[in-house]
C-alpha cells in the first residue's frame, strides 16, 4: 500500500497550532508523525482509536434516528445549552451559533472556566500583544507568569519563543533573559535565568508593587527585605531593572492567574504593568490559550453575538454575562434543562455537582472519541475530528487563523454536517 | 423582468439628474427598456429617487482589529441589539456592529457594496471568514503594505529595473495571498519605528532595520501599483495622523506624488494646522486647494461624528497615542513581518474645542473641494464616527441653515479656528449621489457599480422624498441587489451573500525564491499554510487589471 506523506500539518492539540508537522498515512490509517510534540502524537495516533459509539438513550440507532431524537430533545427543551466547541472547527461554530440563536438557548465554552477571566481583563483594560511570530523574532526578555509551558504546550519554547532563533534574535536562547514566576518550581522554571516562586493567591499584590516601583513611588513600610508574594522586595527590584532594561518583552500567563485568588483582577493588575511599561520599551502579554480553538470560539461568538462567551439567546438576541450565562454556574443553578455538547468532555472538566446535574437533564454529545461523558449521554453522535477527518479554521493563541488538512477518511460525518442536521430538524419544527 | 417606474433617477455617471424615468432589471443587470417583455414586478417609485447602491469605500467592518475591538467592547453593544426574524440573524453593537448587523445597517442605508480598509495578509482569513457573515454586501479588502519588511528589503536593492520588477511581483503575491483588492499604506515605516520604540516619522526619517525612507516606500509603491494597473489605487493612511499641525506632512506627501493616481483616506485626520500656542486650527483650505489642482487625487473625508466611536488602525503608535492621551483602554498587536495595530474606545464632544475644529475641519474639506468625484463621504467607520451616521451627514452638506445652527452648539472657540461658518455652499441631489456612490464606483475602478448604465449590477436604492434629508437618508423604501429587492420600507425582507472582489495582477503569484528563506525563518507559519485558501471565497469575482 502506498504511503501518504502529508506536510506542514496544523496540529489540533493546543493553542500554539504548530502547522508544519509531516504525517504519513498508510491504507487510511495515520503511521507515522514527525515535528510533534508527545501530546500532539498522542493526539494524532489516538484519533482513529474508540470511536464514540452512535447511540440513542443507550441503544444503537441510525443517524437519522440521532438527529431525530437530538432535535426533539431540543426544540422541547425551555433553554437548552450548547456547550463545548474548543476543539473543533470554527465553520462548526457558526452552525453552533445559529442553532442556538433558532433554539433561544445559551452558549459557552470552555474558556469561562479556563482563560476566561483573561478575556473579561481585556474588556476592563485592553491587552497590548503581538503575533508569536514577533516574540520569535524581537523579544529579548520573556516573563513566564503561572504557565508552564514545557509541559502544556510543549513546543512553544522552541518553536516560538524562549529558544526560538528570529530575525532580531539570531542567538536564540542565549541572546534572552527568561524569568518564571510561579508558585512552585517546573520543567519550565528550571529554563529560566530567574525563577521567583511566590506564595500562592498573592499575584494582584505583586502586580501592584511593581507598578508602583516602575513608576518610583516610595513604598510605605517596606523595605528591601520586607516580603512582596514571600520574595523580597529586593528581587523584585532586580525584575523591574531587567524590564526597563529590555527592548521588546512579552508576559506569557496561564490558568495559574486566571484561575487563583483574584481571577481577573490578576490579569487587570499584569495588563495595567505592561500598560505602562510601553513608556519605557515594547513590552506586551499574551495568555496561553489550551484548546487548540478555545479561541476561534471566541472569535465566532464575537462576531456573530458580539461577545466572547457565556451568551444567551433567550430573548431572541445576544445577551451576556458571565457567572449567569456560563456553563459551571448555569449547570450549578440548574438554570438549563437539556445540553447539546460538541467536542467536549464536561465528564472529566467540570465540578462534580455541574456533571450531576448534567446526567440529570436530556444531555446530547457530538465527539470523535469515547470519553467520560459519552456513556451516560442520553444521544451519542460520533464525529470526524477536526484536522483530522475533516477540514476547517483554528485560531491560534495570537488570533492568528490556520486552516486545518484533511488527512485520513472517517466512517463519520463532521460536526458542522451534524449540526446543519439538528438545525434543519429544529427549524422545521420550529416554523410549523 | 422588474420595472421601476416613476423615479427620479440620479445616475450622475450618465449625467442623469433627477429625471423621471423607468429603471429595468433582468437577471441581475439593468437592461434595455422593452416594451415587449412583461414585467414580472414593477415598482413605483412615485414621489422617490432612484439611485445607485450606495458604495462604501473606507470602513473597518471585518478582520482580526474590528473582532477584537468587539470582544473588547460590551457597553458598545448592549442597548444596541436586534431580533432575529425569518429571513435575518440576531445582532448587537452600535459602532463595532456584529458581522449580520453589519450588513443589515449597510442596506438600510441604501448601500451594496463596501470596503474594508486594512488587512494584513497573515491574518486576510479572519477578515474573509467574516465578510462570509456579512450578508447584504459585495465586498472586498485592502492589504497592507506600507511597513512590509520584505518590501523594505526590496525597496533597499541598489538596481533600479531589477528593483521595480521584484516590487511588481512582491505586491502581486502579497495581494493574491490575502485576496486582497487594492495596496493600502498605514503611517509608512512609522509602524516599523514603533516596534523599535523609536519615535514619529517625517518622509525623510530613515526606518529602521534597512534605513528606507517614508517618501522611498511611498514613491515605489505608488509606482508599482501604477505599474500593475491595478483597479484602485494606492489608498493612503499619511504619516503624522491626528497630529496638530500636520497639514505639511500632508502636504508633502502630495506633493512628492504629484502626477501620480493616489487615493488619500480620512483626510480630516491629516489637515490640521497649529496655532501660536499649539493648538489646532483648520488647514482644510491648503488641503482643498492642492485637491482642487491635482485631479490624479482623490481622498474620502473621515468626518467626525459626535458621540462614542472606537478608533481602530494599523497605526499602532498613534494609537498608544490615544491610550495616553484618554487613559482609555488599549488594545495592541503587533503583526510579525507585516504591521501592527491598535484600538482604543473612545467619544467626540462637541463641547471639547479639539473635536469641535475635528469636525469642522472635515466638513470644510467636504465643502470646499469643488469636483465631488474627488472626495468620498465617509467617517472611516468607526474612527470618526459610525457608518449609520452618513445620514446626518448628508443633512449637514444639503442644508446650510442646519449647519450654521449645529456651528452654534459647538465649543464657542471653535469658529475662531475654522471657517465653516463662512461657507455657503450647499449639496444638490446628484452631488450627494456623486460622494456616496458614483465618485467610490470609478475611484475603486469598479465600473459596474455606482450606475446605472446597460449591463450594470442592478444594485438600486430607492428613497422618500423627504424635506429632512437625514430622514430621507437613514431608511431606504427598497433597497435591490442583484436585481432583488432585499430590503423593503427599512425591513431586510432578504438575505444575500455579496461578491468578493479581487485582483489578479500580472506579478509573480509565488514568492520570490530568494525571499523564502526570510520567510522560513522570520514567519511563525509554514509557507504553505499562508495564502487564503479558495475555501474561503464563497462568491469570487476577479476584476481586471488594466
């Protein structure tokens, strides 16, 4: 048989969408993959593993009968939520979203409870940042702020950032400072020239001070032994000259600020720092988006609704508001009566009491692979994954779109054929 | 067949002004009058104008900028919100509108087609995605160029025929990667200088890394585009924009042009003269003036609304500029190898002297230039001030009385600084056609828009004589597209998928060997992986060049 060799590949792990992977394939099947990460080969090599199994309350069904079932349970619901579509197309999105519209339902996704509260910090304060590209090719300082990217996306380092060789940097890692903050030390940390390890919950404090240091106000009562987030104000002071001594200097943030003490506030407080440091130098943020297209689902939203995340229909109109429209508080509040979930798997990610309530309600899950939520789901579609057995556009963490290959031949249709599906059912019902 | 009888037909390309006469419609092109073949539908436009769809040629409605912009924005968008109905999507947003709302707002209004402005070729997918979700419009975008590194790389080549034979074909690939319709230039080498936080640039200020000028990129490119007969020209976003005092910067730049088919954008933005103690004042005359001589210009205004708007740009230090300036919240990117960015929220008062002269001065430009083909009506959506209020303006140029009565709201200094008031003329009928629809037509080179003529697109807007001519303005009676009526009495009654325009220019289509290297290294993304794939071009359509 003959072998497949497909270049420059998008992988569909993380938001670094690393696109230049080469993947072979052999009689339909995926054999061999290289400039990948371990996840990425995971990903890749599992996809064509345990198909979710198409099933009606429990029973094996037809599509037609999925599509059937899954449009009843819908159209009777009173708000249905459609949640997930992280980890797929954002040509899926768009039906998602018109559905949802049809239905007078309420979406979110998965960043509510991940980089959310990054996104609700650029509504207060803005967010200056630049493409991956630029840190590649300009940046001579890089912060690594409650990340750890050896581990979460793990070619970031290499590829595009911190040992990345660009234009302007033609020394790679050597020609940059790299400083890790974080509460604990990690592969990443072990990296970096300086590694401050702050206690835990402390991380608006520590924005503060820095900003009141950079702009040389007196700090009342502190001295250079007091402790700022358990590190001495001293260190601190040996960051700030490092900043004011860069020339283009990025903070790359994870879920450990947005998901500690102070959520968005911690993000408000960094973004107001970088804010201010472009007085002196370039100096710009960016957040480490996880899901490969938790992003183009933002993008999708913001341009069909008009807002990122946690948006109900249910007036006929966007509405948002996150911690009443977003999935963990709805499902807690039990504001929601039937679920459509697509390229998700709320059965490992939310609060036990959100994947109670969840099993209680009429749930549909549309998923390649079987996962903990496909055995209690009252309908099972299985599906193409994306940049996988079907075409389609990721965004990158930068906003920057991809569009993904096709590389191998599914027995499944794709999410967007699954979703026109519904949604021609729940029209049809919904205009008779 | 589709009839409109009874209209006052303005089509100022046919030098048709006013006269009742019956528009036909067949296929979606206007056709002969025939007697023979029964209309199918006959409107009567009895006691209406008749007009061309209108033309949009400078708006920021679609891509990575206006998304993030919208995102970044929910008090723009919630008390501006519509219902979704039978044949039209849900929307929110007053100056970032989402992408439906976009297009429903458009064709209210009575326009077709529209423009968006400045798309870099790294992210030309977003903007395609979204104009995908802009129904109601043909469409299409400008690329940017003006801070290029591989452009500058070339412009630093010492052979000069070898030099515009690589420009030609550096232009080309960039343009057929985005699918982009026309070379637009941001701030040239001011956007690069930013990246080095080095400060403003003059024409002759050396931009780093290869010590280009802004003159040198603006010259070459200018020339290349000619070169390339491309459709529109080289559409222009000058250096110092919102400076005071950088009428002569504008002046300059006209000037080192001279001869040389160039369209300038908001050109509010960049007449501002200075006062003794550094103030703005007018320099609206010295621009309509050097206008008025050199028919090879064009520009649009950029008039200032009053009220929010949400100042978007390529022009990423200016808009560091207004972060400082407003304290106001700031969004930036800079885009590797190609530009940057930036958007800040922000509001025009008329109590504030400074947005006062802002707002006289783009009146003044659009009053004082005397050939209406030369300016075009826009406020640079949603920099000066949103699309939806091209009514108002309307009313501003045909009415004088109104003007002089909203000069008297304004900050009482600001007459002092401007002549507005001292200015008589006001519209005709055919003029307002002529900037908001005709005039962008020809300068985008797009000849089956913006008339009427035999064998054009049958995009029509139909008014109700109003004596308010915002009134008249803000609600079409019918708006047609394709020969189809979408929208009837202010009601979007269907939904259409636009055209997207783009160009096929005779340059090289792949990247120049010797360039790949630089870009293997210096990108984040696969060479392979970068031009817009045809996946997102739904309803393609190649103007020519030539």
């Amino acid at each position: 048989m003959a072998i497949t060799e497909h270049k420059d590949v998008v992988c569909t792990f993380c938001g670094s969408l690393c696109d230049d992977l080469v993947v072979e394939v052999e009689d339909n099947k995926i054999t061999k993959i290289k400039n990948v990460c371990k996840i990425g080969r995971n990903r890749l090599m599992h996809s064509q593993l345990d198909y979710a199994p198409l099933k009606v309350n429990g029973q094996e069904a037809s599509l037609n009968d999925a599509y059937d079932e899954a449009a009843r349970i819908l159209t009777e619901a009173k708000a249905p939520l459609i949640y997930g579509l992280s980890s797929t197309t954002c040509e899926a999105n768009r039906e998602a979203i018109e559905l949802t519209e049809i239905l007078k339902g309420l979406i979110d996704n998965p960043s509510s409870y991940c980089h959310g509260p990054g996104v609700l910090a650029r509504q207060f304060v803005g967010m200056p940042s630049c493409t991956l590209g630029e840190i590649k090719n300009r940046s001579d300082l890089i912060i690594v702020w409650g990340a750890n990217p050896m581990e979460s996306h793990m070619r970031h380092f290499s590829k595009y950032s911190v040992m990345a060789k660009g234009m302007y940097t033609p020394e790679g890692r050597k020609g940059r400072k790299v400083v890790v903050i974080d509460v604990r030390p990690t592969p990443s940390s072990k990296t970096a020239d300086m590694f401050i390890q702050v206690t835990p919950g402390h991380d608006f404090e520590i924005a503060s001070v820095l900003r009141a240091m950079l702009k040389g106000l007196r700090l009342e009562g502190l001295d250079d032994d007091s402790l700022v987030g358990g590190v001495p104000l001293s260190r601190w002071k040996e960051f700030i000259e490092l900043i004011k001594a860069s020339h283009y200097g990025v903070v790359m943030f994870g879920i450990g600020l947005t998901q500690s003490k102070g959520k968005d506030l911690n993000i408000e407080q960094i973004i107001t720092l970088v804010d201010e440091i472009n007085k002196f130098t370039r100096f710009y943020i960016m957040p480490m988006r996880g899901h490969a297209n938790v992003n183009g689902c933002n993008q999708v939203l913001s341009w069909q609704a008009g807002y990122p995340l946690a948006v109900s229909y249910n007036k006929g109109y966007p509405r948002f508001n996150p911690g009443e429209f977003s999935v963990v508080d709805m499902l807690n509040r039990k504001d929601v009566d039937a679920a459509l979930i697509i390229a998700t798997d709320p059965g490992a990610h939310l609060p036990k009491s959100a994947v109670d309530y969840l099993k209680s309600i009429p749930t549909i899950v549309v998923e390649p692979t079987r996962n903990l939520s496909t055995p209690w789901a009252n309908v099972v579609i299985p599906v193409a994954p994306a940049g996988v057995g079907v075409e389609g556009t990721y965004y990158r963490m930068d906003n920057v779109p991809l569009r993904l290959k096709k590389l191998v031949d599914f027995p499944y249709p794709s999410d967007v054929e699954v979703l026109r599906a519904i949604k021609e059912r729940v029209s049809h019902v919904k205009n008779n | 067949m589709l009839k409109i009888i009874n209209g006052q037909v303005y089509d100022p390309t046919n030098g048709v002004r006013g006269e009742v006469r019956d528009i036909f419609i067949e296929n979606g092109k206007i056709v002969k009058p025939s007697s023979l073949s029964q209309a199918d539908e006959i409107i009567d436009a009895s006691g209406c104008v008749v007009m061309p769809g209108g033309v949009e040629i400078h708006s920021h409605i679609a891509g990575p900028k206006v998304n993030s912009a919208r995102s970044m924005c929910p008090e723009d968008h919630y008390d501006h919100f519509k219902g979704s109905t039978s044949v039209s999507r849900s929307g929110t947003g007053y100056t970032v509108p989402t992408t439906y709302l976009t297009g429903y707002l458009y064709s209210q209004l009575g326009y077709t087609t529209a423009f968006e402005a400045a798309v870099p070729v790294l992210e030309a997918r977003h903007a395609h995605e979204e104009l995908n979700d802009t129904p109601m419009l043909d469409s299409g975008m400008y690329t940017l160029m003006g801070n290029n590194y591989m452009i500058m790389k070339i412009l630093n080549e010492k052979d000069d025929i070898g030099r515009r034979e690589r420009l030609r074909d550096m232009i080309t690939w960039l343009l057929t990667s985005s699918r982009g319709y026309s070379v637009k230039v941001v701030n040239p080498g001011g956007v690069e200088s930013w990246k080095w936080n080095q400060g403003g640039v003059d024409l002759d200020t050396p931009v780093p890394p290869f010590g280009i000028t802004p003159r040198k990129i603006l010259l070459e490119l200018v020339k290349g585009v000619e070169g390339l007969k491309l459709p529109h020209s080289l559409h222009l976003h000058a250096n110092h924009l919102g400076e005071v005092g950088n009428y002569k910067t504008t002046l300059e730049t006209m000037h080192t042009l001279e001869g040389l088919r160039t369209h300038f954008t908001h050109m509010q933005f960049h007449s501002y003269g200075i006062t003794k103690n550094n103030g703005i004042k007018s320099a609206a005359r010295e621009i309509a003036d050097c206008l008025n001589e050199h028919p090879e210009f064009t520009c649009d205004a950029g008039q200032i609304v009053f009220g929010p708007v949400t100042t978007m740009t390529a022009d990423s230090p200016m808009q560091f500029r207004l972060h400082q300036m407003t304290g106001n919240k700031w969004i930036n990117t800079d885009v590797e190898m190609e530009t940057g960015s930036g958007i800040v929220p922000m509001r025009y008062s008329p109590s504030v002297l400074f947005n006062a002269v802002q707002w006289c001065i783009g009146l003044e430009l659009l009053l004082l230039v005397k050939n209406p083909w030369q300016i075009v009506l826009t406020t640079d959506n949603p920099n000066a001030g949103p699309f939806i209020a091209y009514p108002s303006i309307i009313k501003l140029l045909m009415d004088k009385d109104y003007r002089k009565a909203m000069i008297e709201q304004l900050h009482p200094k600001a007459v002092r600084y401007t002549n507005l008031k001292d200015i008589e003329r006001e519209y005709t009928m055919e003029e307002i056609a002529i900037i908001t629809r005709s005039a962008p037509a020809k300068i985008l080179g797009l000849s089956q828009k913006g008339n009427l003529k035999i064998g054009a697109d049958a995009d029509v807007a139909i008014y109700k004589l109003q004596k308010d001519k915002e009134k008249m303005f803000a609600q079409a009676k019918y708006v047609l597209k394709d020969g189809r009526v979408v929208l009837k009495d202010g009601q979007i009654v269907k939904s259409i998928l636009g055209r997207r325009f783009v160009v096929e220019p005779d340059g090289c289509k792949t990247l120049l060997p010797d360039m790949v290297e630089d870009f293997n290294n210096y990108y984040s993304v696969q060479l392979s992986n970068f031009a817009v794939q045809d996946d997102y071009l739904l309803r393609s359509e190649v103007i020519s060049c030539g």
